[in-house]
C-alpha cells in the first residue's frame, strides 16, 4: 500500500529520523508539534524535504485528530501514521 502522506506523532526526540524516513520514500507529512527540537534541525528538515520534493506540515494534536476521522470517514487519499511508545515506533 502506497501512502500519500504520513501524520507523525512521535516523541521530540524521534520525530527527526521520522521525518527523514518520509522524505527518502517521497511521503509527505503532517507533523505534531513541536516540529524539531532546535532551530538548526527544522531548517535542515525543511531542506531535506524540500529537496526529495516532499511536503512538510506542522499541526497540533487536535487537527491531527480531526484527520484521522476525517480519513476513517472516507478521504480520498491513503492516510498513514506514525506513533510511539516506550517499547518503540509502532
């Protein structure tokens, strides 16, 4: 399954290699605040992900919930996410 975008709602320190996996597969993303976890990181994922052509988007977690039902409700797209946990990505 092909995805067309990707909501990332990991922990801060997770969220860059998240990101990253994204933009190497052309995934675009919506991430959960905060975006990155300094100034020098959201400026080189805004890089990278201008560079593989992949949209970047930030949200807090109540439009990102608003998606999930809007996608559970029949979006046109494939809609992906991308959580955590202590154990790890799931």
């Amino acid at each position: 399954m092909a995805l067309d975008f990707v909501i990332v709602a990991v922990p801060h320190h997770a969220g860059r290699a998240a990101i990253e996996e994204c933009a190497v597969r052309g995934v675009h993303v919506l991430k959960e605040k905060p975006f990155a976890t300094s100034l020098p990181e959201a400026r080189e994922l805004a890089s990278i992900c201008q560079q593989a052509q992949v949209e970047l988007m930030v949200t807090s977690a109540g439009e990102s919930t608003r998606l999930r039902i809007l996608s559970a409700s029949g979006f046109r797209g494939t809609c992906g996410g991308l959580g955590a946990s202590s154990g790890g990505l799931s």
